[in-house]
C-alpha cells in the first residue's frame, strides 16, 4: 500500500480553478518532487495535504487513512509535518526551545505536574531535551542550542532548524516548500547531503517543492509537474525533466 494517495484533488477559489483533477501516488522511502512554474498551485497541494485549506472535491490517504479535509492538528498527528516557503519559527525562544515545540505531542504532563514540578515533570524535560539535540545534531546545530535564539540563526540555518523541528513531530510524511530558497550554492549541497540524510537514517518518506533544479535532479526519484493547476506530468526525474513541455512551461517559447 501507498503512503500517500490522492485521487481527483480540486480547489476552487472564487471563479479561479487553483487546482483541478490532481492525482498523486507516493510509495513508502520516496523522495519525490512537485515542481512547476510560479503559480503552478504547488503549494496550495500542500495547504490541502495540511488542512490549511478544504478541497471542493478528491480524497487524500496517507498510510491508508482518509485524511481529506480534517483540522491541521489532526493531519499533523495522522503523520505530515511541514515547512514553509518563508520561514516560520519561534524566532525569540532558543534553538532547543524551536525543536522541542515539535515533540509537544509525543510527550505529555499535566499542568500541575508542570507548575509543582513534579519528578514526572523533570524526566519528561529530560527526554525532551535529550531528542531535540539528537535532531539538532543531524543539522550540525547542537552547539550551544539552549542559549542561541532562532533570530540570530544564519538564514540557511534556520531553514535547516525548521526542518528539524518538523522532523520533532515524528511524521510519517515530510513536506519541504521550497527548502533552497535563498541559499548559496554551498548551502544548497549542504542541504541537498542532509535530506538524503534523514530520508535514509529517518526511514523517511520526503515530498518537496523546489526551483532548484540541480536539487530537484540531484536527490529527487520522481516528480511531478504542475501548470496552471494541473498536472502537466509525472514520472521518473530524468524522462521528466528532459519533457519539451516541461521545458516550455519554464523556458516559454523561444
């Protein structure tokens, strides 16, 4: 059984079709890539993966669960985490503090336990804190993680955090928007090495948005590709990106 599996996706807003008839079957350890022009409707596929936005019509499964239109929190404990195209941490708590965010609903006490602070307490935060540094590790992040703001974080390291903070949430699926944006090309390999990382290390299924296409080539196993909200193609990367039509939609005519 597939990991993920969409089936007739359409959202409509207004009288603008943002995403129409699309259809996407992600299997079990994929690293698979959603590309297209600016406005393609990428990233309204993931706002309808997340609950960000209800479809008119189609049905999501992730692991063989209905998913479709249900609260973001609940996606989330399903099994999808998230990043953003522009970045969104907790910029004025630490580094630690960002990840820790992210294990909030693998580890539990209750209020009372927390303002006694009881022994309960102390061996939750204690676990806590020993996963965070163990993702934190992964980006090279660790050093001083408990005194660094997210703020003063260089801006390929925040990317890098709210990654790990996404991974903090144990998912099933993890979805990257965009995760080169901004970076330098030394940044990008980085970036590049460390995904291949977690999908390999994490057992972990990977479904990402990117305009890099020396990312997308370098790491992704299949792609699709949107324009105009719909699904231009889909298949292995390499017949893919070598598609007049997908060269068109980006290049234009000539």
């Amino acid at each position: 059984m597939a990991l993920l599996e969409i089936n007739n996706l359409g959202i409509q807003f207004g009288g603008l079709r943002a995403v129409d008839d699309f259809k996407l079957t992600i299997e079990k350890g994929e690293l698979y890539g959603l590309i297209g022009p600016n406005g393609a409707g990428k990233t309204t596929v993931f706002n309808l993966l997340t609950g960000e936005y209800k479809p008119n019509e189609g049905v999501i499964k992730l692991d063989g669960q209905d998913i479709t239109g249900k609260r973001p929190i609940d996606i989330n404990r399903a099994g999808i985490a998230r990043t953003f195209q522009n970045i969104r941490l907790f910029k004025k708590l630490t580094v630690l503090d960002n990840v820790k965010v992210g294990l909030h609903n693998q580890y539990h006490y209750s209020t009372a336990v927390s303002i006694l602070r009881l022994p309960k307490y102390y061996q939750i935060e204690k676990a806590m804190n020993e996963r965070a540094m163990e993702l934190l590790k992964v980006f090279g992040l660790d050093t001083d993680a408990d005194k660094i703001l997210a703020s003063n974080l260089p801006y390929g390291q925040q990317r890098k955090l709210e990654i790990a903070r996404a991974l903090a949430t144990n998912p099933k699926l993890l979805l990257l928007d965009e995760p080169a944006a901004g970076m330098n090309p030394n940044e990008t390999q980085e970036l590049m090495d460390t995904i291949k990382y977690i999908q390999k290390n994490f057992d972990m299924t990977i479904l990402l948005i990117e305009h890099d296409m020396k990312l997308v080539s370098g790491i992704c196993e299949k792609l699709t590709v949107l324009n105009f909200g719909r699904i231009l193609t889909q298949g292995d990367t390499k017949t893919v990106l070598a598609n007049p039509e997908v060269i068109k939609a980006y290049l234009g005519d000539d």
